[in-house]
C-alpha cells in the first residue's frame, strides 16, 4: 500500500513521517518517532495507557490514525518536564507512590496534565471522573487520586507566587 | 438461537416449493450472496459477504438443502469460514402450506457463530440474524411477485 | 577530633533510609519521564516481528494450513507451523506442571485462541496481514466447556495424545479427560467426625475463572547471534532463570549460551510465570531467520490465550458443637484446567497449597481431595496475585464459616473468634500438614471489629433492613468479614521445587570502594518496588545508605540464580537471602575493623553504620572507611575486595494473614451495589516500607473488588470467551474504586531473618471473601446461603429475584 | 489489532466527500470520531479499502442556535456539547447524557454524527435525539434530504442512510419541561444495561407534554410513543407513572449479552424508566 507523508509537531519539535494511511498513531509515536513513553495496554480505546494531548486534548493514540494527526501538536509524556525540572504531576506521582508498575503512568500523567488544565481545582471525585478512561492494574487508584491532588495544589501556588512576582 | 415467523407468498405451494431450489433464485435471495455453485459432488459452495454496519466479512461456505420430506417442509443449512472474522452456521427449517392461490411460508431460522464474531458481536447476533432470515424471505417473496407478473 | 560530635544512633539509622522508612521509589523517575524500559521499547537492528494465527473454534480437527498466500505477501519472511518445529522437536512444549502442551496446533486445535501458526514479517501491519492470509481448515469437534461433564462416558477425549495413559504426572488417571487426583488429610477419621457432628453444614462453593490480566501483555525479543552462538530473549518473564534452563533442555542450547532479560515488567499478577508459545516460536523463528523477532501479543489474545486463574468448583462441609466450635473440615474440588495442564504450581502440589484450605481456625481434622480435568478452555491455573490456590482456598473456607455460622445462628464475627488459632499455639501444626510460623489472630481481630465499630455496623444493619421491611427503602446493607492466612515464600527446597528448581532464592552483594555498593537478585520487580525496599534490607543490615546501594534484577548473565517473582516470595525469600548476604558482608567488615582499629575480632561491636570498640564508641570504623580499607589494605588472613553471595533456602513458609471488613449496600432492584467501607489490616511481619505496602495493599484490593464483583473469563458452550475485552472484563477504574482504610499489627515471622512475611498478595485473598462475604450477608436474613461470584448487577438480582424480593 | 491497508482522504468540502463515497460505494467509509470503526477496522471485521476523514470539513461542525432552534453539526465532539454553556442553557439533558458517555478521552473525539449515524443501538445519542423528535440532514449524490431520528433506525447498524450518504446535521427544536437522563452500565466506559430519557412538562401537576426513549433496550432506539400517549393530558400519580414504565418496558426488546438476561434488563429498564421520569418531573 502506498505510504503517505504526515507532519506534526511533537512536544515542540517538527516532525514528518512517510507511513501507510493505516498506521496507529500510537506505532507513529513510538516506533517511528521513537517516544516510546505512551504504551499499549489494550488496544480498543479502553484502558488510556496510550492517552496524549492532541491539539490541547487528551486522547488515546491507540484509536487516531496518524493521517488523522497531520498538522496536529502533540504532547507526549517526554515533553512535559525535564529531568532537571520535573512536572508538578511528576514530582508529586513519585511523592505520593501513585505508580507502580508503571505502565499506566504516562497515559496517567498526561490525561491529568490536560485535566488539571480543564480543572485547576478540583474535588477528589472530579479527579476519579477526570482519570476516569485510564486503568491501573496496581495502585488502586487512592495514591494516583492524592498525587493528582498534590499536583493541583502546587501548581496553583506556583501560579500564585508567580502572580505575586509580576505584581 | 432460533426465530419463527411465517410470511405469505403470492404463488402456489408447487412453485414456491420449486424455487426453492433453484439456485439461481436461491443466490438472489440470500443476502450477499456473490456465488452459489453446485460442486462435481452436487454439495453448493457459496461465498458470501456479511454487511452489517461498520462489519463486513466475507464467508466462504457450503449450503445443503435438505429436500427428503418435500414439498411441503425444505431445510436449508449453510455454513462459512469467514477467517479472521470466524464462522458462522445458519438455516432455516420451512414450513409451506397451501392457502388457496398463494402459500404460508412459515420458517424457523437457526443461527451460530464462532470466533471473533461471536465474541465481539453477541450483542448483535440475534437482531442481525433475524434481520437476514427477513431479507431473505422478504427477497424470495418479491422475486415470486415479480415472476407473477 | 574531640571537637567534631558524633551523630547520635537514631540520627544517623535514619540518614539510611533502612527497614521501616517510607522510603520514596527510585524507580519513578524513569517512569513518570517516560523512560522506562518495557519489552515493547526494545528495538534492535533488523528486528522482525511475529504473531499467531490462532484458532477461531474451540475444538476440531486441523485438516489443512495453507500458507501460501501468507508467503506471497512481500514483507512475511516465514510462517511456522508444527510441521516446522516437529523437527526440532518443539511442537510440543512442557509445562510447569509435568504435563505437555502445543506450541503450535498438531493435528488439532483444543481451545479458543490456540496458537496454529506463527507468521513473521517486517513489521507488525505486515505481519498482520500475513495472518489474515493463513488459510486454515477445521473440521469442528464436539467442545466441552464444564468441567463435570469432561469425565464422562461419552465425553469427546480432548487429548489424544495421552488418551492411553493410566498415569499421569501426579498419579492415576482414570478417565481420558481425567488429569489428577490429590489428596490431602484425614478422609475416613474427618468423615467419621462428620458422620458424629452436632451440626454440618454443607455448601458448594464455586471461585470462577479469571485472568491477572496485567496492563502490558506478555511479549519478548529473542535474538540468536550465530557468530557467538549466543541467545539472548528479552521478556516479560517473572522467573527470567527458570525460562533459562527451560529454554536450555527444550532447544538443547547450552544454558551458558542463553541469556534471559527481563526488563521493566508492565505487572505480572500471575500472568508472566508461564512459558507461552509465544517465547519458543520467537526463539526458533530467530534462529531461522538469523535476525532478532519481536513479539507481543494483544489484549484479546492475553485474555483468551494466556494463563487464566481460578475456577475452582469447591463442595465443602464443615461439622461443629451446638456451640460453635468446630470439629471437622471436608472438601472435594473439581479443578477446570482447560486444555492443558499449565499450572504453576510446586511439582509435589498440583492443587498448589490448596491445602491451607483450613485457614486460620484450628481445626481438628481434615480431608481434602482435588481432581484436575481438562476442558476446551485456555490452559494456566496460575495464581493470580496470591500464593499457589490460597485466594481460592482462603475464599472457601471463608464462606464456609459463614455458611456454619447461619447454620448455627450464631454471628460470624464471634464464630471466628471462637475458632481461631490462639497466639501461644504457635507454632502451629494444621491438620493438613502445614506449619505456621507466627501470628496473634485475636488481637488482628479485636483491632478490625474496635476500628470499624462492628456493633454499631450490625445496628445501622438492623435499622436499614427494617427499612427495606417496611418498604420505605429498596437497599440491603451487607457486612463482609474476613480473617484470612496465607502461605507464601515458596519455599524451602524439601518440598518446593518448579520442573526439579528448588525454590530458594540468592542475592549478590558488592561493596564499591567509595562505599556504595550494588546488588543482584534472582527475582525480578514489576511493579513492587525491589529496587527500593531491597536496599532498604540491605541499608539496615551494612549501614549504607539505601540511595547509596543500586540493585539489579532480571539479568541471568549477572544475577545470582533464583527462582523468580511471583507467589509473594520475593520478600521472604530473596529479602531473606539479601539480609544474609548482608551479613555475610558484616562479618567481613568485622574483621577489617578489628584489624584497623588495632582490637581482637571480639572486641568491636555493630553500630548501625559502623564497627566500635566495646567501651569506647568513639573509636570507630565507619562502613565507608571498611570499605576502602578492604581494596587497598593488606590484611592478614583477610582476601581484598568486599563481596557476598547468599542462597537462601527458607526453612518454612511465611504466614501473613489480615482482618478485613467490607460494608456495602445493595440496591435489589438493580444489582448495583455500593460500597461504603473497606478496611483492611495486614499481619505481614516487619514492614520494611510502610508506603509500599499500603501501595500494595490498595492494588491488591481493587483487584479483589474487581474478581468479586465482576470480572470473569466466561465461555459460552461452543467454547467461545465471551469476555475478549476491557468492556467486558471488568478492571474498575478510579471512578468505581474506592477509598481504602489500612491498618496493621506486627507479628514478626521468627524464622525469617528479618521477620518479614510478604505482602502483595494478602489483599487480594482477603479482599475477595470480604467482598463476596458482604454481598452474601446482605442477603442473609432472607436465607441466602450461596451464590457465585461475581456478584455483577444482573447475578446480585438474580439473587434478589430467587429469594422473592421484587414481586 | 491492525487494520488491513487502505488509502486516505480528508477533503474539506461536504461535495467531494460525498462525491468520493458513491465513487468507491460499498468500498468507502467515513469516518469521524473513529471511536466504534477504528476497534472494528483493528479487529479486521470489516474490509474498508477508502477511508473519509470528515474533520477537514468545517461546515458540518459547531453548534447554532437560533430562536427556537437548535442545529448541531455532525462533526460536533460530545466534549463540545458538554462545554457549550448556550447549548446546556437551552437543552440541559444533552449534557447530562454526554456525561454519561464512554470516557473523558472518548468523548474528545467521538462526535455526535458518529454516534447517531453509526446505528448501534447501544449509543446513547440516538435515544437522546428521538427523545428531542429532532431531524437528521443527510447529503448524497442526489442532493440533501431530511429524515426523523424516530424514522432512521432500523435495527442493529441498519439505517435510512443510504451508502453513498453522508450525515451532516442534526437540528430540534428547545425543548422545554423537566428533562432526565437515566444509564445503568457495569462501570465508565460501558454501554448501558438499560437507559432511559425523558422529557415532560407538567402544569398543576397535570402532564401537558411528554417523550420518552430507550438506548440499548432493543436493536434499535426506541421511542414510546404508547406510553407517552397514555401520560399526556393525565393528572401525574404513582399508578401512572407505573402504567407509563409499563408501556414503556413492553415496547423494548432486549437481548442478553454479558451485562446479563433478557428478564433482567426488562427489570431494570422499568427501574431507569422510573428514575427518569420521576427526575424530570421534579424538575419540570
């Protein structure tokens, strides 16, 4: 079959790829791009170990073809912090033990990226809603709930403080 | 699983029998059907392609029709392969009585299906089923119009 | 020197971050950046990759495989079938349990999802469809899907292999379909008990059949380099040394030329013990081709085709005096091992220590019988996320108990209390023959029923069953209860072995010149956190800092020989071996500060990070200093360098146990059922990291929540799984989950070096009769005894609907 | 899970998307959302050689209300129609169904053409729009034409849409009165057990105006017309509301599957059935 040429930009860097039309964005993302941080754990759209932000929403890279991803801005779970400056997210994950295994923890950490995006300050149960498309086999969610919790609440004082330093 | 419904076919008992085994109007009839053949051996391969939505599977099988208490009962049965999507099984016991000018057709259908049909599909099989039992009749019936006049 | 003070004991125990610290993982920076190192990330030069055509049909007759169209495809490189692998004599493969299964289907296909050929190719898509292009004939036989109709006389013979075969790998066979019979106990004295009793109660209790279901599936890269004659299989592999010698005696490759790697594992529960088809095929098809192939499966073929557990059919009586004390326990089973028998269980226990079976109550006598039968079903009966059938034999006498306690009139909560083993009866021997080594079940439970406030619970029931009664309320309120034992640290090497494996584990310690120091394991971390709770053991026993120690798993070529993770045997076993080693390293270091510090051997004493002499602390040698010492002194009678390995055989089991209580409230009408409460307190011996094992213990319940209230691999009769995929394998997300209290008491394990017990699978086995207890008891006062699990909304109706409750 | 090959298309005009789908016919599939298809595609139960990709088609997204009026585009996601503070002004129950939707991910992309078009009884969209008797525009070969989502389904993934056809909007008028959602299913992103959607206006607890459908409660959506016959007009008591699940329950016709047996989901659709129609009257 023909292959096709996709652009997109991922975690700020341009990208083009010549792939079968067919081919997952997920297979996209980490075999040909090598961003291996989003995993497959079922294939059908239901567990979001797959999940990052496309064009500022969070989905599973398991069910978008990557025709269906041209020109779009991805973010990968590679791209939210730096070993020298971690995420919020990530910090407080580790803090909290909200990971295990750690198969989950990207689709995790990168649907309550955008979560915290869509709610800033949020109550316990909208952050179980929130995360509500991504499973994990080994925590028992209370921890990822409390991590997720953490997070919120220190990137709203870095927020504040930030504020404070502009004013 | 098995469905019963009866429907009325405009046409004698003797001639809604004889269709019934003609294949050519047994291969317009069956839905998706794209071949019915009669092999060396008199048993009839089919191919045929199963549509339902975003489904779409091709079947490749045998049909026997079971004429021994004729005519007045017909069984047809078919089987597939349809690879990767699994198999199916289906049939349809009838029941032809005479009324006048035209015929009762009454019929129990049949259906089994194994793999990832079965496994992904179950919700459906039953009303997809039934679904294909109708078209089925439904199409026998309109050819037996047309051919009335 | 006077002038700089000495950090006292306590700080300077806890500058190293040793037994009993919340220590934080070193294993999340990798993961939460992305960067962790999953069997799938690997990616080698000229890598190709395989995958299965699998059999649509549960059971029927392989006439013919048609590959060609499948070879014409550009970009498939090769499709095996049996007919390949005959030759080298790898189409058949054996099993952890002394029996045989396929590789690839010969001749015939005996479950759903079976693996008929292995198609490699480029790259997945084409690999794929390759697959789709393997034509296969089947020529469909009859199925059996239950187990108590595999054996009988006109059933169709699943494995013709061994059709003839009066003997088995466990004893007579008497039926074709009929694998084995194991006994355990006292049958005629316990039938005599029976026979005598004031009261019996008689129930059939069924544990269904499950899967671990982990969120990675299995998979692995095999790569044969033919210049060094070298194999190297990265993979999802709980036990990486086993697969080593098993790979060694099927293929006949030296096992020195064999190298097994696990890498990060994506959770095990269970699944990952096993050796798949999947393994050999990628190991041949590598050999073949001369490149490296990948292979991982997907969920639909996880859940269809890989080890599934459970389904166990238990019918149990169970006798005691008017007054609740009992006397006498019975138990047959019906084991439903599918198509083969691929249990991970030790050689001598084919029912696994189904024989725990009289749980934490001293029981004067009992008897158990277990027959294992094949079905068209998947094969495994691999333990999932317990010790070998201890959630299965924990569940049954659970319910059990409860069942008695009806029987009786009498509370269970107090029945339990009445039976359990007392404190001062430890050790304790049981009348199947295990010996506990430790616990305070009284105490455990008069801390459960204080915290949750049991009364006040049974009042709140009474008033909302008035409730109901009165028709102002359509819900039920039931309380679980559960005092669970368990059995784990699979074990000592007098009874415990996998294929001839004792299942001793080793650790490998060395010390750097700077101080630091690294240590290998023959068990391998998925999702435990061995990295950090290992140095932790190691931290307290040598006084270096955990940040300063690196552990290593899952590598054969370096790690010491072990037997793997899985059964919580990770902690009392090789924790064990690693404290050993670590003392081993002391004695040494003894002996070099002795010499430094110019004393008799005698004469210095441990201080939690250093060596002193007696009487005068402030001559010291610190951990740091020894260590130097030992790679640049000449020391008399003493070799360089600082290194130790131990193989540690455990004397006995380890025997965690735990009080859970469970409330939920159920809505009749429905089936959908609420839950309110779940506490859970766990006996595990000392607690290295109480994070960790709180981390544990909310997974570990979810999973119960999960197989008690709905997850399940269902067949319909013409064998298919009805339950393929995470819509219909029910894995509760964060939004049905809910929040978890944890408490503990602390009986260490005396013989265990630093009395540690393991934790990871207690939840689960308590967690589940806690669940389906709560279920049953809400259901209790309108004379519901028994029902199976899972309690989903429509089998928690049913139950509703059977007792009269909707009108 | 891998698709076979086909080749992709995303054109940004409805013209050429409909003119490449009677090209290819039987061939071709649209895609939109791609959360029912993408799974099928994977599992290779279906055999699509030309795949449309609808995204680049602007006309056919965003939501408009004008009067009394109500016009979704096809292309409009379930997380638009949860966020459109207007749309939930006007039409509250579109968001609470929404809600109730698979996942938070799923819903980014899963369109509401996609889930009335696609004809599984189990989507939740296509009860909601009989509920709301609103009209599908659907666009061919042969021009535009208008068809009542209480005329549209036909059974399992059987629809009035022609091949060749392409949904591209969905209007209805504001509904006014009490409005309730109602969804039984085993945990989030399940289908329902049983769901029930109800819309009533109530005057002097008098019942002036009423519907009520059903999702996967049969191979189709089901609309009640009998038992929105017998509660209009009615003075609204207990033994009405049972005589109306009734009606309500004869006209469904379930199949069991995993979430469980035909006598229970009847059961439990009387119990969603009351639920919804005791919410929307508190709420009307």
């Amino acid at each position: 079959m023909e292959k096709i040429n996709v652009s997109m930009k991922v975690n700020g860097k341009e990208e083009s790829l010549t792939v079968e039309p067919r081919t997952l964005l997920v297979h996209a993302l980490r075999e040909h791009l090598e961003y291996t941080g989003a995993h497959i754990g079922c294939s059908s759209s239901h567990c979001g170990a797959c999940t990052i932000d496309m064009n500022g929403k969070s989905v599973k890279s398991c069910t978008v073809f990557a025709p269906q991803a041209e020109g779009a801005e991805i973010l990968t779970v590679e791209g939210i912090g730096s070993p020298d400056k971690l995420h919020a997210l990530q910090e407080m994950f580790k803090e909290h033990h909200g990971l295990q295994c750690g198969y989950c923890t990207p689709g995790m950490i990168m649907r309550s990226y955008r979560f915290l995006q869509e709610n800033p300050n949020p109550t316990e149960e909208e952050v179980r809603f929130g995360i509500s498309g991504n499973l994990c086999r080994c925590t028992g969610y209370q921890n990822i709930v409390k991590s997720i919790m953490a997070a919120a609440s220190k990137i709203r004082d870095e927020a504040n403080v930030e504020k404070k330093e502009i004013a | 699983m098995e469905l019963n419904d009866e429907i009325t076919i405009p046409a004698k008992l003797e001639l809604v029998y004889k269709s019934l085994n003609d294949l050519e109007v047994l291969k317009s009839c069956i839905p998706g059907c794209e071949e019915l053949i009669e092999e060396d051996d008199g048993k009839l391969s089919a191919k045929v392609v199963l549509k339902v939505g975003p489904i779409k599977a091709k079947f490749k099988g045998k049909v026997s029709l079971d004429l021994s208490n004729g005519p007045t009962r017909y069984s047809l049965v078919g089987e597939g392969d349809g690879g990767v999507a699994g198999f199916a099984k289906g049939g349809a016991d009838v029941e032809l009585i005479e009324d006048g000018d035209e015929t009762i057709l009454k019929y129990v259908a049949k259906s089994e299906v194994k793999g990832k049909i079965a496994q992904l599909g179950s919700r459906l099989i039953l009303s997809t089923a039934k679904k294909l039992a109708k078209t089925f009749f439904e199409n026998f019936k309109e050819l037996m119009e047309k051919e009335k006049k | 020197m006077d002038d700089v003070k000495i950090p006292s004991s306590e700080e300077r125990k806890s500058a190293l971050s040793g037994l009993g610290t919340s220590r934080k993982r070193v294993e999340d920076a990798r993961f939460t950046q992305g960067k962790g190192n999953y069997v799938d990330d690997i990616k080698l030069k000229g890598m190709l990759f395989g995958d299965f055509v699998r059999s649509p049909v549960a059971h029927a007759r392989v006439k013919n495989i048609d590959t060609s169209a499948a070879l014409a495809l550009p970009g498939v490189h090769a499709v095996l079938t049996a007919a390949d692998l005959e030759p080298l004599g790898l189409h058949w493969m054996p099993t952890l349990a002394g029996d045989k299964q396929m590789v690839l289907a010969d001749g015939k296909v005996l479950f759903q999802g079976q693996e008929v050929a292995f198609v490699v190719g480029d790259d997945r898509y084409a690999v794929a469809d390759g697959v789709s292009l393997v034509e296969v004939e089947y020529d469909e036989l009859p199925v059996v899907t239950d187990p108590f109709k595999a054996e009988l006389k006109d059933a169709p013979i699943l494995r013709e292999d061994i059709a003839d075969q009066k003997e088995g790998a466990h004893g007579a066979r008497r039926h074709p379909n009929h694998i084995f019979t194991w006994e355990a106990g006292e049958k005629e004295e316990t039938n005599k008990v029976l026979d005598e009793a004031e009261v019996v109660a008689d129930e059939m209790v069924y544990y269904h059949r499950t899967h671990p279901c982990p969120l990675e599936t299995c998979g692995c890269v095999a790569s044969m380099d033919k210049v060094n004659g070298k194999l190297t299989v990265w993979g999802t592999f709980q036990a990486p040394h086993a697969v080593r010698t098993v790979a060694s005696l099927i293929s006949s490759i030296p096992e020195h030329n064999i190298r097994i790697i696990s890498p990060d594992i994506g959770g095990g529960f269970g699944n990952k013990v096993g050796v798949y088809p999947g393994y050999i095929c990628s190991i041949v098809a590598s050999i073949v081709t001369g490149v490296p192939i990948k292979w991982v499966e997907d969920r639909m073929d996880n859940l269809m085709a890989t080890a599934f557990a459970r389904d166990y059919w238990m019918h149990g009586k169970i006798s005691a005096t008017k007054d609740g004390k009992i006397t006498g326990l019975w138990c047959h089973t019906t084991a439903d091992h599918g198509a083969f028998d691929a249990c991970a269980d030790p050689t001598k226990f084919p029912a696994g220590f189904m024989n725990i079976c009289t749980g934490s109550y001293d029981i004067p006598v009992a008897y158990l019988a277990v027959d294992g039968v094949y079905t068209n079903k998947a094969p495994g009966g691999v333990a999932y996320r317990c010790s070998f059938r201890v959630t299965e034999a924990s569940y049954f006498i659970e319910r059990m108990i409860e069942v008695l306690a009806s029987k009786l009139g009498m509370d269970s909560a107090e029945l339990r209390s009445k039976n359990f083993i007392k404190k001062e009866q430890f050790p304790y021997t049981s009348a199947l023959g295990w010996e506990y080594d430790s616990g305070d079940y009284h105490q455990a439970w008069e801390k459960a029923m204080t915290s949750v406030n049991y009364k006040q619970l049974r009042e709140d029931q009474k008033k909302q069953l008035q409730l109901f009664k009165e028709g102002k309320s359509r819900k039920l309120m039931g309380i679980g209860l559960s005092h669970f034992t368990e059995i784990v640290g699979a074990g000592p090497v007098k009874n415990c072995d996998i294929l001839g494996l004792g299942m001793f584990d080793a650790c490998e310690i060395r010390i750097h010149p700077t101080g630091s120091a690294i240590a290998r394991l023959g068990t391998i971390s998925q999702g435990q956190g061995h990295a950090t709770t290992f140095a932790q053991i190691l931290a307290s026993e040598i006084g270096i800092p955990a940040s300063d120690i690196t552990l290593e798993e899952g590598d054969t070529d370096t790690a010491p020989y072990g037997l793997g993770t899985y059964g919580s045997r990770s902690t009392p076993v090789a924790g064990a071996a690693t404290a050993m080693a670590g003392r081993k390293i002391r004695a040494k270091a003894q002996m070099i500060a002795a010499y430094l510090l110019e004393v008799h051997d005698d004469d210095v004493e441990w201080d939690v990070d250093r060596f002193s002499v007696k009487g005068a602390p402030e001559k010291f040698k610190t951990m740091k200093e020894i260590a130097f010492a030992s790679y640049n002194q000449a020391i008399p009678g003493v070799e360089p360098g600082l290194e130790a390995v131990s193989y540690y055989d455990p004397p006995n089991m380890t025997y965690p146990n735990g009080a859970y209580v469970v409330v939920m409230e159920i809505d009749v009408d429905t089936g959908v059922s609420d839950i309110k409460k779940v506490y859970a307190l766990d006996d595990c011996g000392t607690r290295i990291n109480p994070m960790i094992i709180e981390g544990q213990v909310h997974g570990g319940l979810t999973e119960a929540l999960a197989i008690s209230m709905g997850q399940e691999i269902a067949y319909d009769e013409q064998g298919n799984v009805m339950t393929g995929t995470l819509m219909d394998f029910f894995i509760p997300t964060a939004w049905e989950t809910p929040t978890y209290e944890t408490d503990y008491t602390e009986t260490p394990s005396p013989h265990h070096p630093i009395g540690a017990k393991g934790v990871g699978e207690s939840p689960n086995v308590g967690g589940v009769s806690a669940f389906s207890n709560a279920v049953h008891d809400a259901f209790k006062p309108f004379g519901l005894t028994q029902a199976h699990m899972p309690h989903d909304h429509w089998r928690v109706w049913k139950i509703a609907k059977d007792l009269g409750l909707h009108n | 899970m891998i698709p076979s090959a086909f080749t992709f298309y995303k054109p940004d005009n409805i013209e050429k998307a409909v003119s490449l789908m009677s090209d290819f016919g039987d061939e071709a599939r649209v895609i939109a959302g791609g959360h029912s298809l993408i799974p099928v595609m994977k599992q290779r139960l279906t055999d699509i050689k030309h795949l449309i990709d609808l995204s680049g088609i602007n006309e056919i997204k965003g939501i408009d209300i004008t009067g009394n009026q109500i016009s979704i585009g096809a292309m409009t996601t379930q997380v638009e129609l949860i966020n459109n503070e207007e749309l939930f002004k006007k039409a509250p129950i579109i968001r609470e169904a929404s809600l109730q939707i698979a996942d938070p991910q799923v819903r980014n992309l899963g369109t509401i053409g996609g889930n009335v078009a696609n004809g599984d009884p189990a989507n939740d969209m296509p009860g909601l729009m009989q509920l709301l008797d609103a009209t599908y525009k659907l666009s061919g070969k042969n021009g535009v034409r208008e068809v009542k989502a209480r005329d549209f389904y036909e059974g399992a993934y059987f629809t009035a849409r022609d091949d060749d056809e392409i949904l591209i909007s969905i209007s209805f008028e504001v509904p006014s009165g009490g409005y309730a959602y109602e969804k039984q299913k085993r945990k989030i992103g399940d289908y329902a057990t049983a769901a029930a959607g109800v819309i009533i206006r109530v005057e002097n607890n008098k019942c002036s105006s009423a519907s009520i459908a059903l999702t996967n409660l049969s191979d189709t959506p089901v609309y009640c017309d009998k038992a929105v016959e017998i509660i209009v007009g009615k003075e609204i008591d207990n033994d009405l509301l049972d005589q109306v699940t009734k009606a309500c329950v004869d006209q469904s016709d379930p199949v069991a599957d995993q979430r469980g047996p035909v006598e229970f989901k009847k059961y439990v659709a009387g119990i969603v059935i009351k639920k919804a129609l005791n919410r929307a009257i508190e709420r009307s």
